[in-house]
C-alpha cells in the first residue's frame, strides 16, 4: 500500500502553494500524428474478493427482490453494466493465497475459516457462478491461482476444468456441475502479493520466481492460449521493490505476459495536497517498474516486451470495520464512504494509467462493492453510486482510442513528497470517429482554473460539452438516504474558435471535455 498526504476527520489542509499568477492558465497542444498508444479496455477492469460483502449481499443475495434466478442481485448487475468493466479479477486478493478452488464448484461446498480476513467462507459462490456472472454483465473473468499454500498441480487442473472442451475427469466434472461450454478465461493471476509478509505462504523473489515458473509452463501446457501474469510489488514503498520485479523476470521472463502493481492511496499526513498529487507517485511507480523489466529484457536478449498489469488502484483509508471479523459470514469490512475529493484522486489515477497506456495494458479499481467499492447496497434493500463511481463510469465510456502526447505549459504546486505537480493534470483521448475527450483534474482548491486547447490539428472540431464531478464541501458523500449529492454535472458547451477552445475547471474537480 502506497500513502499519500491529506488529513481525513479535521486534520489541517493547507492550501498548495501554486506558482501561478491571476489568469495564467494550463494550455496544452494536441496532434492526432503524435499518439502513446491505443487504449486496451482492459485498463478499465475491477475486482470481486471473497472479502467482507462484496461477494455476499454484495453481487450476489438470493433473497433480495432484483436477485435473478442464479441469486445474483439485478440492481448491482445493472451497475456494473454502467461502469462498463470489461474485465473483473477474482477470487483475491489476499483471500485466494488459502483458497482450494475445488470447494467453489459442484453441488457440495464446504464451509471454511478465510485466514486471511478471518471469516467464514461459506463457498456458495464459487468458479462457475463468477464465470457466468461476469458473461451476463458484458464482462470476463481474470482469474488468480493459489501460489500461497498451492502451487503447480491445482492451478493446472484449475485451467483444464475451466478451459478445456470436454473428455477428460476435470472438464467433464464441469460439464456434469451445468456448464457445458468452457469458461475460456484468458488471463491468469499467478498468485497475488507475494512480497508481502502478511500474505499466506509469503515467499522470497527466489521462491516466488521458480514456482510462478513451473507454474506458468504447467498451466500453458493445458492451454497455450492464455496470458499470465506475474506477481510485482505490492505497492512502491516495499523495501524489496524493485529488485523483487528483477528477481522474479529473470525467472519468468518468458514465460507470462504481464507483471503486477498494486497500490492504495490515502489522506494521512495533514497534507491535503499530497493526496491530490496521488497520481504523481502512480506515474513513478508505473515508470519505475516498466524500466525494470525492460532492464530483464536487455540483460537477457529478450524480444518481447512485458506490459503491465495495475490489478488493484485505489483510494483506501482504515475504518473501525476493518478489526477482525472473528469468523463472522460476510462482515462489514473495509466498507469506505468516498468523498467529493476522493472521486478527484480517483478520477486523477485514471489519467495516469491513460497516460501510460503503451506499457499498461490492464488494471483493476479495488473493489466493486461495497468493499472500497463505487457501488454500495444495503443487504435486502437499495444499492447506489458512490462519488468515486461518476469518473470512472465517464473515462471508461469516454477514454478509449488512442491516447495522445500532450505538451502542457501551465503552474504548478509543491508538496513535501512531490515537487512541481501541476495544479492541472489532464490526458486527451482521440476515438476512432475522430472527436476527442480531455480528462482534467483541478487541483487548486480554493480557485478555479483555465485550461486552453490548442486544436489547430483538428480543423474539424467545432463544439465541446464540459461534465464535472465536485461539492462545495469537498468531504460531501453519498449514501442510501441522499444518493445523488455528489453526481457528475453538465457545465454547459463551449465553441472552438479559430483552433482554439478554452474551458474553465472549477476548484478541486474531475472534469470531462468532450470536443465533436
């Protein structure tokens, strides 16, 4: 986990001391010849965990009035499908490093003890359910195997009873469990957080690097279709970052696709600038890891190149329901109200996987209910959208095509973390129809800012539409009783004139240009 500034509950946020000067304004010129790369949508992916009651009273409640005739809960599905999440990693998280994925399918399912929240798993949802879930919500399943108290032998047999057609004891015990037809998952997680001393079967980079080896070649022997990937640091401020990723590459190399990142942000320094900077630790991170494997890359005459999977971001910040459960079915865990500032950073965190979007190819919003989650239910009753939900729902429909390299001119503000953060950060999106969507954070907090468009290169753009997500009170929520306060906003049009389009963002916002 990565923390960044801010003080939560009163703590002082002083304002950030801005380089700028009254009507200085961010300008930044676009051209569509100069592109990063296309946009994977599954940059746009979350996570479902066998944690607290995101899977439970979460997506799936048999008894609730939307539940369909599998008990998943109709409202929630209808959510997702908004966010529009084209891929949803599972089981975990920290959960799937004790979990036996033989106890998630067929008509028996025992009930455990969940080591690593301290709950009890009832297995009630398993493999399949997930797998056919996340088909009626336009999605697709990445899965995680257990390299924690499993290894080689149960993810091979995990791919071939999800992958394989039919004819062999595993893929026929799918077939007789109701699911005919494979669940073709494509991506694999070879274990998760495995740096971190507080995951079951912790190992070393050595360690590590030699299963998720065998493991790999086991698991593309049962189908060579696949794509996997391998477990980086969880988060920038491990004390083996970066020599884990080396470490482990050097092994696995050639053998998976991707390598991991994972990081949580938060407001606990006071330093409500920090916070707001978030972004800029998440760039040095993804920079930070993309040189490591390129450095494995060169020292090994490597030819491909390994892409980067962020499969857990996000803003997350300890709350009194994250003491133990005491093996409790589907506590009240880690169930974080977001705020009007925390769809900003969220919405900031969002740029910078656009920004690096030629390495980073997935990523994962933690959680997608209720567990830091945009989506929030009531067990039996309502479900709504949290701030944090309107930004990502906006990039997802609005950011893909091929980002463009934006040269930005504009103030700029300094933290005791980060120097030269600009009060303006924004990426551009050109879609394959030829319009364009500028995603922007403000992050002055106090005063509004000009944010210039230089478009000359796009003599066929004449009008944009401006959406926001703000409060006044930057601490404003949603919740079952109020949940619209905070909602993404129409700011009205704006016209291009003469190559040129100028936008006012409001202080502390998340703003989308939509220019057609």
């Amino acid at each position: 986990m990565t923390a960044t500034g801010g003080g939560r509950n009163g703590a002082a946020n002083p304002q950030p001391r801005c380089a700028r000067l009254e009507g200085v304004s961010t300008r930044i010129h676009l051209d569509p010849s100069f592109s990063v790369a296309d946009v994977d949508p599954r940059i746009f992916g979350s996570f479902v965990e066998h944690l607290g009651r995101c899977v439970y009273t979460g997506i799936y409640e048999p008894g609730h009035p939307s539940a369909d005739e599998h008990g998943f809960r109709g409202d929630v599905a209808a959510l997702t499908r908004e966010l529009d999440t084209p891929i949803i990693r599972y089981p975990g998280g920290n959960f799937v490093s004790g979990y036996r994925w033989e106890d998630g399918v067929g008509p028996d399912r025992p009930v455990r003890l969940d080591l690593a929240w301290r709950a009890k798993e009832t297995n009630a949802v398993g493999t399949d359910e997930f797998c056919a879930w996340t088909r009626r919500v336009g999605s697709e399943p990445m899965l995680a195997v257990n390299l924690g108290t499993r290894g080689v032998e149960a993810a091979a047999d995990l791919v071939e009873y999800c992958n394989h057609p039919g004819g062999t004891l595993l893929s026929d015990r799918r077939r007789a469990n109701g699911y005919t037809d494979p669940h073709g998952v494509r991506v694999w997680c070879l274990g998760n957080e495995m740096d971190g001393p507080w995951q079951i079967g912790h190992k070393t980079a050595e360690e590590y690097g030699r299963l998720a080896t065998e493991t790999a070649k086991a698991m593309r022997l049962v189908d060579p279709s696949i794509e996997l990937v391998a477990c980086g640091s969880s988060g920038l401020a491990m004390a083996t970052f970066g020599a884990w990723e080396a470490t482990v590459l050097e092994h696995t190399y050639e053998h998976v696709d991707y390598v991991s990142l994972h990081s949580y942000y938060r407001e606990d320094s006071g330093d409500r600038g920090a916070f707001l900077a978030a972004a800029t630790d998440m760039d040095r991170f993804i920079e930070s890891v993309a040189a490591t494997a390129d450095f494995v890359r060169a020292k090994g005459r490597h030819k491909k190149r390994i892409m980067l999977s962020y499969d857990e971001w996000n803003v997350w910040f300890p709350t009194h329901q994250d003491d133990n459960a005491e093996w409790a079915e589907a506590p009240e865990q880690v169930q974080n109200t977001y705020t009007a500032l925390d769809a900003v950073v969220v919405g900031n965190l969002l740029i910078s996987l656009l920004r690096h979007a030629d390495r980073v190819r997935m990523a994962c919003l933690a959680q997608l209910v209720n567990v830091i989650a945009p989506i929030m239910t009531v067990p039996g009753g309502t479900s709504w959208r949290q701030p944090t939900f309107y930004p990502f729902a906006l990039t997802s429909a609005h950011g893909r095509g091929s980002v463009l390299h934006s040269v930005a001119d504009g103030p700029t503000y300094s933290t005791e973390p980060y120097d030269d953060v600009p009060v303006i950060d924004q990426v551009a999106v050109c879609a394959d129809d030829g319009s364009l969507s500028v995603f922007a954070v403000n992050r002055d907090q106090r005063e509004p800012q000009r944010l210039e468009l230089d478009l000359r290169a796009f003599p066929r753009l004449r009008s944009a539409a401006h959406t926001v997500v703000r409060d006044d009170d930057p601490m404003a929520t949603n919740s079952a009783a109020e949940p619209d306060r905070v909602v993404a906003r129409d700011r009205g049009t704006a016209t291009v004139e003469d190559g040129s389009l100028t936008v006012v963002l409001p202080p502390l916002s998340w703003n989308l240009v939509r220019v057609t």
